[in-house]
C-alpha cells in the first residue's frame, strides 16, 4: 500500500482536503484529483478502507466490514474518471446464488440471479406468489428507473424535493420496504427474502421506505460481486490511484480539528501540524463532523441540534473465525433468520436490551476464493444486528464473548463440529464502532435511511451555512451502501466542482 504523507504547496491552485478514507472518502478524493484539484486525504486509521478494512492473522484473511457488490457499474466510472479501467486493478467475482436464506426449520431457499431459477425457488416454496413475485419485480424496475438516477443528484434545495415527489407520491415511498413487497406475495418466508435487503444498509424492513424496494432490480442487472482477495483490495486500488494521479494520503493521521476563517479558508489540526485549505470533504460521520471537527464553529450548532433528535441506524456485533477444514454445500453468503421477524426487528431498532434470539449473516469467502485461508482450511465472519449504544445500555466486554460463543454455537446447524474446529477467533463491538470509527451511538450505518431522513431531509452534500464544507459518505445522500457512497462522492463532487466553475 503506497502512503503519501506530502501535502500539496503550490499556493496559486485551490486546494482541497478530504477527511477520512472509507469508500466515500475515497471515491471523492479520486475525483477530485482527477479533475486537477489538488488534494489530500486524511485518514486516522494506518491502512484506508475505514469501514471496509483487514484483518490478517495465521493466514486468515478477514475483511472487516462490507463484502457484498451489488453495483459494479459505481467502481467501472470511478475507475474510468480517474483514467485506468477497474478491471486492470482488482478482479470482481461474480457469486451466484446470491444470499442462501435459510430459517431455523432448516428450510432454505437460494436467492440468485437466473429468472428461470429463481422462480422455480418461488414456485417451491411459494408456488400461489409467483404471479405476484413478476408484478414485484416490474414495481422494483419502475422504481429503480424512477429513484436511482436520483442517487447521484444533490438535493441541495427544498426545489429539488419538490421536482421529484410526484414521483415518489406514485410509488408510494411512504410505504415500508416490508408492506411494499406485501402487497405482492402474501407467503411471509417469501416476504422475508424480498424485503431483508434494506438491513444491508441500516434500516429496518418495516420502517425503511419503500424506494430501497430498488435493490431488487439492482441485483437481478448488475449481480451480486466478491472482490477476489476482500473488498479491502477494492479500497486500496482506489488509494493507490489517488497516489498515482498525484494525490498526498496521510495516513495514521487524524483530524483533531477545522477553523473557518474570515476569508473563508479552513485550517486543519492534526496531531503535528496544520494545513490550509479551499475547502472540505469530510467523509467523517455527519455527528463527527459536527461535534468534534467543526465544534467550535456556531454554524454547526443548527446541525448539531437536529442530530441529536435524529434516528439512528442499528449497529453490528461481528464475529471474525478461521477453521482448519472445509464444509461442503456452503453458500458465499448464508442469511440465517430467526423464527421472529418483525418482533427481532423491533428489538434491534428501539429496544433497550441485548435481544434473546438473534438472525446472522454468514460471510463465507472462502468457498469463492482460497486466498484467504491456509490449504483446507476456512474464513468466515457472521454478522449479528443489534440495538445501538443510545437506545441499549450493554455491557459489551462482558456480553462479546458470551453471545460470540452462543453464535457459533448456533453456526453448527449448517457447519457441524464447527466450535472444535475454530483455530483463530475475533470480535468487533459497538463500542469498537463508536471508539475506532467514531461512529455516533456505534451505529454501524450513521442516520437510518427513513422517509424523512432521506434525500433533502438528510445531511446535504455541501452544507448551507459553512461554505467550503462538503460532505460524502454514509450521513449524507443518498445514504449508507457501497453504491450509496460512491454515488454520494459523484454528487459532492459534481457540487464543489459547480461552485468552482
């Protein structure tokens, strides 16, 4: 990984300063440099990613954070502005099925690309759906050809609201993901595999609005990736080609804080030193941002006030493992449901206690790629939501390692003798979310993607009172994802740019 410490010194060009280096960070430096602005990247880890990090430990590789590509398409552009095709840097696998859905009945179901597959898995499980499940899809195609062009545009003012709600009023974005897909297929294992999604990005299928029903489309165009070697090797390309355009990454470097002078330029502090600049792109979270980089500007204040009474998305309980065998008839990526649904759900979003019961994602690389364990061995990580930090008092060094062992334990369903196979073994918390990631309450996907806390209700992309602060990234449109960020980078971009033509 290549690091650039240097900061740009030619006084006669504007320059800009992007703080933090997750994928939003990322994809906005690269366009920035691209487009001949020089720019510096700083990120308090030591390696960029952020969210999408590495942990590498007796020949396991494990990625930290997001691992499925739903939008290739998002990284061909990025690539392609910056000058070099995606394809020459990193290789996307794609996986197929695309989640196994499994419940504790044993009762699975494979959710994939193919039609013809996919409607003999509805007709199996569901055969009175499958007239409603081709209505669904058309209603998921009206809405992506409806709301995702919208995903790269900046709803800067109450106007750019206003031109697009009657289109949101026809597709009823009011509605829930959940009762969307209701009013199509009426079996509830069913509603479950076509309404899970909007967990990916942090909301709750109940409450999440019914725009995100897009996903589905999504998928079945672009497909369902893996990036050989981890999604981290995804962010690094990215960083490497910043560097190679000219761009400075200074990394192990936090921002302590940003001053907005007079003239309008802002003075970033550092551990060891401060830089001025034209401007910033602050990939932190919009709390961060707010609270502690731009704490002492009473500008910020008006923000402040409004995230404290915002909703937060859940946060994330992960377990990292390695094995010293292999399982056969094991799916890249397992979604195992517990028998409650809507109930678990209301207990991750607005309850006050560790849930009983528990529904995991099951990351399974291995079985798509054996770089990222020894010969004959396995990698894994299983993802548990749960409440955040501000809605549940949980005692996490107490609670990790009990729920860490009830979780594998749970695993042996579909990995039997897993437990007297594990050989390495790591956890990640809410409170590691909130203390290395310096994510609000350790929300794992910062505001949850509500109706009213999308699109012109969310955190803008260029703030209206401090100028010269943009913002990208999750808390900001339109919203959490990996698509989501990359396209918040496009918009900002294309914004700071417009403001400097």
């Amino acid at each position: 990984m290549s690091q650039v410490a240097r900061v740009p010194t030619t006084r006669s060009e504007r320059r800009v300063a992007v703080v933090g280096a997750g994928f939003g960070g990322l994809a906005a430096a690269l366009r920035l440099q691209a487009a001949g602005i020089p720019t510096t990247l700083f990120e308090a880890l030591e390696t960029p990613g952020g969210r999408a990090g590495v942990v590498r430990t007796q020949g396991f590789t494990f990625d930290t954070g997001p691992t499925v590509i739903t939008a290739p398409s998002c990284f061909e552009e990025l690539f392609a502005v910056s000058g070099k095709p995606l394809r020459d840097l990193v290789e996307l696998r794609p996986v197929e099925p695309f989640y196994r859905v499994q419940w504790a009945d044993g009762e699975r179901f494979d959710y994939g690309g193919d039609a013809d597959a996919l409607e003999t898995e509805i007709g199996r499980l569901a055969p009175d759906d499958l007239d409603g499940y081709r209505r669904f899809l058309n209603h998921s195609r009206q809405v992506f050809d409806a709301g995702y062009p919208l995903v790269a545009h900046p709803f800067l003012r109450i106007t750019d609201m206003l031109r697009v709600a009657p289109q949101l009023v026809r597709l009823r974005a009011d509605r829930s993901v959940y009762h969307a897909v209701a009013r199509y297929v009426a079996d509830e294992r069913l509603r479950q595999v076509l309404s899970f999604h909007s967990l990916l990005i942090g909301g709750n299928p109940f409450e999440a609005s019914s725009i995100y029903t897009l996903i589905h489309f999504l998928e079945q165009s672009e497909g369902v990736h893996y990036v050989q070697g981890g999604t981290w090797r995804l962010a690094h390309a990215i960083a490497d080609r910043f560097v190679d355009l000219g761009g400075a990454l200074a990394l192990g470097t936090p921002v302590r804080r940003i001053d907005v002078s007079s003239d309008g330029a802002h003075r970033i502090t550092t551990d060891h030193d401060s830089h001025r600049f034209d401007a910033v792109v602050s990939n932190a979270d919009v709390w961060h941002t707010y609270s502690a980089l731009y704490a002492d500007d009473r500008r910020a204040a008006v923000v402040r006030r409004r995230l404290s009474r915002a909703q937060w998305s859940n946060s994330l309980f992960l377990v990292y493992f390695g094995a010293d065998r292999r399982w056969p008839d094991l799916a890249h990526h397992t979604i195992l449901l517990a028998d409650r649904y809507r109930g678990l759900l209301h207990e991750i979003f607005h309850g006050n206690a560790l849930p009983e019961d528990f529904s995991l994602y099951l990351h399974a690389p291995s079985v798509s790629d054996s770089s990222v364990a020894p010969p004959g061995c396995s990698a894994f990580y299983a993802l548990c939501p749960v409440p955040h930090l501000g809605n549940a008092s949980i005692d996490w060094d107490e609670q990790a390692p009990r729920l860490a062992d009830r979780i594998l334990a749970s695993l042996e369903g579909i990995l039997p003798g897993l437990r007297s196979h594990i050989v390495v073994r790591q956890v990640f918390t809410p409170d590691d979310f909130e203390r290395r990631l310096a994510a609000p309450h350790g929300a794992a996907f910062s505001l949850a993607p509500n109706l009213l806390q999308s699109a012109w209700f969310r955190p803008h992309n260029r703030d209206p009172r401090i100028p010269g602060l943009y913002l990208v990234g999750a808390g900001t449109h339109p919203g959490a994802g990996l698509p989501g960020v990359v396209n918040s980078a496009k918009a900002t971009v294309d914004t700071l740019l417009g403001d400097w033509s």
